[in-house]
C-alpha cells in the first residue's frame, strides 16, 4: 500500500487540469471553495478563476439555538460578495453560476441584489439561483437587466415579483430549465416567457401568485417537463406544448377547475392532486395519451369508475379518491401499482398485469370494521394471486386481522400462490405480531416470505421454503406449522427486529419437533 | 502485438495495466473511454496503459461494464451501482479520479468529483491536505496573506469542522 505522505511526488491530483479542479469545486459552496485557496499556489489559483460561486442559502444567516437568523454583520457579507465577483471580473474570469439567498429588502437594500445581477448578466451568467430568504406575503423587484441575460440556461428565483421590463422585451433565447417559486406574476408575462423561452425544457411553478388562468403555448417546443404546484388563485390550466413528456399538477385545495392537456400522444408521466377531474376527463386522456407509463391519481374526488386498458402503463397510484367504486386494470406492463383509501375500498378487476408487479396498499381505517370490510378485502386481494409481491401499511384497527369466526365464510384469496409480503408493522394498533401473522397465513398459504418493518428501520424477512412444491395441506395456523415440520423448513433470515425475532422463536420453539430450523 | 478474436461478433480489445496484466473487454464498452477510442481508430487492439495500476484497472472496466449497459429501464439500478461504487477510500477515489482523467471516462470524473465533494464538505484545510497530499509551497508571509483575505471562508461559527483525514 503505498504511504499517505504530503509529498510532492504524490500531489497528482493538483496537477489534474483546471477544468476538472473547477467542475469538483464548483460543486462545493464558495466558502469551502475559497478555504482551499490556503493549500497551495494551484489551489489558490484554482479558486480565483472559479466560476462557480455557491455562495449558497445560508451565506447570510447563521445558525442559534437550531434556528436560522439573520446575522448581524450584512454590510461585511455584501462587500463579501462584492469583492469576489470584482476580483473575477478584474482577472476577466466570466462568472457562469451563481448561487445565493438574500435577506428581504426591508432588512438589506435591494440595490445591492440589483448590482450583482447586472455584473452577473453582462458576465454572461448561465445558471443563477436567488432567493429571497424570508417568505412573506411581500415580493422584492428584479432589475429589467435581468431578463437580457441571453445566455441564461437555468433560473432559479424565490421570493420575487416578475414584471414585464419596459424597455425591451423577454430575451431568455437559451433558458432550458426555469424555476418559480413564490413568485409573483401575470398572464402577460408568462405569454411573453413563452414567446422567448423557445428552448425552455422544464417549467416549475411553486406557490406563485398573480395567476388566476395558466397558458402555456404550442410554440414551446423543447417543453418536456411541467411542475405546477399549489398555485392559490388558479383556476384554469391549459397546456399547449406539444412534446409534453412529464406533468405534475397539485393544486392547492381543489382551486384548480379545468385542466387541459393537449399535446400529441407524447405523455408518459401524469401526477394529479386534488383536482377535480371526472370519470369522462379521465377517459379522453388516456384515449389521447396511449404512451402514458406513470400514472398517480390523488384527492381526485369526482372519480367514481376508472378503466385503462394500456401497454404501456407500468406504474399506477390511486389515493384518497374516496369516491371511487370501480377499478378495470387491464395493463399487461403494469410493474407497480399503489392504492391508499379509508374503508371504502373500490371494487379492483386486474385483467392483465405483469408478473412482476409490486402492490402497495395503504390503509387508514378508524372505523370498526364489519365482515363487509373483510369480504371486499379478500375480493381485492385476489386480483394479485400472479404478483411478485404485497407491501401492506395498515394504520388503525386491524385491518388485515381477519377474526377467526369470519374467515367461515371467506375464501382464502391467495390460495395456492407464492406472495412474498411486506408488512409495515408498528402501524397496527392494539394486534400482535402473531394475529397479524396468523392472519396471512390464513389469506396467503402458500406465502413465499414474509418482511416486515417496524419503527426505525427494524425490519426482518422470514422465508418459507417448502421441500415439497404440491400446494397439498395449507397452513390455516402456526399449529399446522408445526404438522408439518418434517415437509418443511422455516429460515430466519438476519433481522434487526430482535424483539420480533424472539417472539416467533418463542413459538417456534414450542417444539423440537420442528426439526430443521435454522437461523440465516 | 495480440490478435483481436471476434467472440459473437463483438470485438474484443486487451488492457494491459502498469504491472503488466492484461484483461480482455469489449470494444463497445470500452471506447467510452476517450482515450481507448483514439488508440482503437488508429487500429490498436492491444492498450497498454502505464499509467494505470492493476486494482484500479479493475474497477474501472467493472464500472464501463455497468454503464456499458445502459436502458432507459435499468437507470434506477445504475444509480444504486453508483452509489456503492463510490463507497472507497480516499486513496481509491484518487487513483480512480487520475485514471479516469487519464482515459477521459467523462461520466466517472464528474462521479467522482461529486463523491469528493461529498465527503470533504466541512473537512477543515488541514484534513483536506493530507486526504490529497497537497504539499504547502507558500511562505508564512504568503499563506498569512491569503488567509487574511478568505478570512470569511475559514471562520469557524457553529458548523461542526471535520478535521479528520478519513
């Protein structure tokens, strides 16, 4: 092993080109950046020519007592900055990003912040990220410098008031990526933000205000990616772009009215929350996007009947549509499929899906549950007898605790099918490990294995392996288990969970007769 | 000069590494170094590469071999790989940061560099030095002065400054 020495011979990565020097600084904040100036003469250098200045959020605050403050010195902070992009701008060293969250302007002038915009966009500032550091109901001004800034690719504001300049128009003729959060702006302007940002790829809306009616135009091209979330006053979405790949749409409590997508069979990924979209919306979309693969439904409160049939389909969510009766699924592609409802659980019809796909369903029952709740469980359940496995989080009651005087009349659903199960344990309420178990091996017996997680990442896998692979004799409890210990073994595999691990080796001890029982 | 064979069509080169050892890999894959790919335009099929040593030599084909096989449906798995990859210690990553500089892996420098970035972010100057072996060639004048104007960087306040080398 050769030896740490500082040693001039071993300082190669010093003698790395600059570009790498600046790519790995670059992704450091400026003051880790600018510490290392005090290695040596290269790293010094290195950082002086850096273009990369993350002064970063906290550049202005400090940490007290876990909070972030303000800290008291801004006037030093200020010729801070000003001093590094003076020194940049001396040495004819173009500053491509910069980073840095400022105080509001009640409590720092926001000439300064107007200043080090102008420097950075005649610099010819490629990705610049400002934000304001206290969010209030007010917006602090932009310089109309600002939006000349050709070279721009990626924006990234907070805490700002977008105004159209006066003088000239939008020039964001290279903005790729944009970025608005609590922000305030008009129709007018995203018109014209439309009309100049032709190669804008990625468009994010967080929390602005100012818009009660979104257009985004077909003549943006490049458009892949849009993110709107919790806009308060909008009421109406219409989404032009014509290579839309991706759109995330939440709105902030069912403000949102109307949605309208309209790009050319080119979606794949679609999030909607808390909209109000019908059945016959839903229809028309899935009709017109048949390349649709994510699709993740939430507080969609007018649905009553979903019915997709699609290829392409691999992930699927549905939760809180607590008005939903009906789910047709046939999606041969289907990977992934998630389900988060109170009682009313919908009625499931898996026709077609893959033999991979992973089931993720969340409960949260208050209610107590009736030989109803159980019945249309076991029906849901049954459509994943081909899936390759079940991950249950149950808050409440015992949701997956069938009482025995129930199970009479209910068929096991899993029956004959290997599930592997994963079970998110510390959410059950006043049952046991063992009921819970007990259960399961009822609905699934011929269960593959068994995980489940509790508090704090504990989580433990059981696995059964069966000698024998004939479904003959199922094992309706822990007491047929052990009937059956020369056919089969039961492996513990290395758990966290040692309480858990205790508790079933407590039973499983109950006899030697168990035979092999072996611990992974 | 070894003799490229053609095993199910794909082209084969040998990497030979500093101490000698050679290992056969793919053409396909190993042209997403840009230094393999100018020497196999100029017809070479067996590389030498001196200045890369053994052990490092094997992560790196191990490495071109994951990214090799890139789908639009196996990112989340290259991701994962990633992360572990990166799971070395700081004389690893400097081998691997040089020898990828050397065979111009794009993708593994900028790995790197962020694995680099991530472990030394609030590592006082003194650690950072001997993780890199980066010898001082500043007078006491000198480094005074430099320090005097980054003081505002070498405060410590209340961040928590990592002063070990590991």
């Amino acid at each position: 092993m050769k030896e740490q020495r500082v040693d001039e011979v071993e300082d190669q990565i010093s003698k790395l080109p600059e570009p790498i020097l600046h790519h790995f600084m670059g992704l450091l904040l400026a003051k880790d950046a600018a510490r290392m100036s005090t290695l040596s003469k290269t790293w010094y250098a290195a950082w002086s020519s850096l273009p990369y200045l993350n002064f970063g959020d906290r550049f202005f605050y400090r940490e007290v007592r876990g909070r972030w403050i303000l800290s008291e010195n801004i006037q030093e902070l200020v010729h801070i900055v000003d001093q590094t992009l003076a020194n940049r701008k001396k040495h004819k060293i173009s500053v491509q990003k910069f980073w840095l969250k400022v105080p509001s302007s009640y409590r720092m002038s926001s000439s300064y912040v107007h200043n080090w915009i102008k420097i950075l966009v005649t610099s010819n500032i490629k990705e610049l990220i400002l934000k304001v550091g206290e969010s209030d109901s007010s917006f602090d001004s932009l310089p109309e410098e600002l939006f000349v800034a050709e070279g721009l690719n990626i924006l990234n504001l907070r805490g700002f008031k977008l105004e159209l300049p006066l003088h000239h128009g939008i020039k964001f003729s290279s903005l790729r990526n944009l970025r608005l959060t609590d922000t305030y702006l008009d129709e007018k302007l995203v018109q014209d933000l439309c009309a100049s940002c032709v190669c804008l790829e990625k468009l994010r809306l967080s929390c602005c205000r100012g818009l009660a009616s979104l257009q985004i135009a077909a003549s943006l091209l490049k458009l892949k990616t849009v993110w709107l979330c919790c806009l308060p006053e909008l009421q109406i979405v219409d989404i032009a772009a014509p290579y839309l790949e991706n759109v995330y749409i939440e709105s902030q409590l069912w403000n949102l009215q109307v949605v309208k997508i309209t790009c050319s069979k080119s979606l794949k990924t679609l999030y909607i929350v808390d909209v109000y979209v019908t059945d016959g919306w839903l229809k028309d979309l899935l009709v017109n996007q048949p390349k649709l693969e994510c699709l993740s439904l939430s507080g969609c409160l007018k649905l009553q009947a979903i019915k997709i049939s699609s290829d392409r389909l691999k992930y699927l969510a549905l939760s809180w549509c607590l008005e939903l009766i009906d789910v047709e699924l046939e999606t041969p592609n289907l990977t992934h499929f998630r389900c988060e409802c109170d009682e009313n659980l919908p009625t499931l019809k898996l026709m077609k899906a893959s033999v991979f796909l992973v089931v993720e369903l969340e409960f949260s029952l208050t209610n107590i549950l009736d030989s109803h709740w159980y019945s249309v469980l076991m029906k849901f359940l049954g459509n994943f007898k081909q899936s390759k496995a079940i991950k249950l989080d149950c808050c409440g009651k015992n949701g997956i605790v069938i009482p025995k005087h129930m199970r009479e009349n209910l068929v096991p659903p899993l029956y004959g099918t290997n599930t592997n199960w994963h079970i998110i344990f510390n959410t059950f309420g006043d049952c046991s490990l063992m009921d819970i178990l007990d259960s399961l091996l009822w609905i699934s017996p011929q269960i593959d294995t068994l995980t489940f997680v509790r508090e704090s990442n504990l989580n433990s896998t059981l696995k059964f392996i069966y000698e024998d692979a004939s479904a003959e004799g199922c094992l309706n409890s822990w007491n047929e288990l052990f009937d059956y210990r020369r056919r089969k073994e039961l492996h513990l595999l290395a758990g966290d969970d040692e309480e858990a691990i205790a508790d079933i080796e407590k039973l499983l001890m109950v006899s030697l007769l168990f035979g092999a029982f072996k611990e992974v | 000069m070894a003799s490229s064979s053609k095993t199910e069509q794909k082209k084969m080169l040998i990497l030979k590494s500093s101490e000698e050892e050679e290992f056969e890999i793919e053409e396909s894959i190993a042209v997403q170094s840009g230094t393999i790919k100018n020497m196999v335009e100029d017809d070479f099929t067996l590389i030498p590469l001196p200045n890369v040593d053994t052990e490092t030599l094997i992560k790196i084909i191990k490495y071109m071999k994951k990214h090799g096989e890139k789908t639009k449906s196996n990112e989340k798995d290259i991701e994962e790989f990633d992360k572990e990859f990166v799971k070395k210690s700081f004389t690893e990553l400097k081998e691997l940061v040089l020898a990828a500089n050397y065979l111009h892996i794009t993708s593994l420098i900028d790995l790197l560099c962020q694995a680099f970035a991530d472990r030394i972010k609030n590592k006082s100057v003194k650690a950072i030095r001997e993780i890199f072996g980066i010898p001082n060639d500043f007078t006491p004048e000198e480094e005074a002065e430099v320090y005097e104007q980054h003081k505002w960087a070498h405060e410590e306040g209340k961040e928590h400054i990592d002063h070990s080398a590991y």
